[in-house]
C-alpha cells in the first residue's frame, strides 16, 4: 500500500471517530479524566479509595458497563475498557451531530436563519398566534 492511500484511510478512519468539535471535545474531557484518575493512583498516596480512579467509567457508561464484564483484571484491562468505550461514544457523538447538522432549515429549529414571522405558522413571529 502506498503512503497516499495509508493516510486517506487513516483519516477516514479519524473522522469517523473523531471528527466534530464535540466528539473532540468529548474524547478530550475522557482522557483528562484518566490522566487524572492515573496520576492520583500512582502519584498521591491515599489512606482510603479515591473517586478520581472511578470518574472514567460513568463518562463512558453505556459501553464501559457492558465492556466490566469481561474476565480480565488490572490496569490495563480498566484502561482499555476506558479507552474503547470512549472511542465508541465519540463515534456515536460524531453520528449524531453530522446527521443533525441538516436539520437546521426547519421551521421549528432555534439555529434557523429564516425570520421568525415565518418560522411559526401563525406568521407573527410567536408561538401562541394562529
């Protein structure tokens, strides 16, 4: 395979994961999540459990509870477990705001560039006016 087509597959692939604003902004808030979570495991000593090891999970929730069930056990199965789920919910998040984006010409869309008397049906610009 040549370089060209090495680069045009891995950002097919980058996009598809990763490329909105929010899926980025998503993937960023999980990884400082688990930056955080790994420096208080390993940098700070605690007498007790600290909830900077458990934050990661609930921010990828629906992949990362169905992903605990697997066998493995230690650091590298929780953080691949992190990883994964973080990398699917950003792909979901991409999906969801790409197939959004079109829907901004609707008549009932905040974002919509048409004036509001002819936003609404009632034509004077409110809600309540028919």
């Amino acid at each position: 395979m040549d370089r060209a087509g090495h680069r045009r597959r891995v950002r097919r692939v980058a996009s598809a994961l990763a490329g909105t604003r929010a899926a980025r902004a998503y993937l960023a808030v999980c990884g400082a999540l688990l930056i955080w979570g790994s420096a208080d495991a390993f940098l700070v000593s605690h007498e007790d459990a600290s909830m900077a090891g458990v934050l990661p999970l609930p921010a990828t929730v629906p992949l990362s509870v169905l992903l605990l069930l697997v066998p493995w056990k230690g650091i590298f199965a929780y953080v691949s477990v992190v990883v994964v789920s973080a990398l699917a919910n950003a792909a979901l998040v991409n999906w969801c705001v790409r197939a959004g984006a079109g829907r901004a010409e609707h008549w009932w869309h905040p974002l919509s560039r048409r004036p509001a008397r002819d936003r609404y049906p009632g034509g004077r610009g409110d809600r309540l006016s028919r």
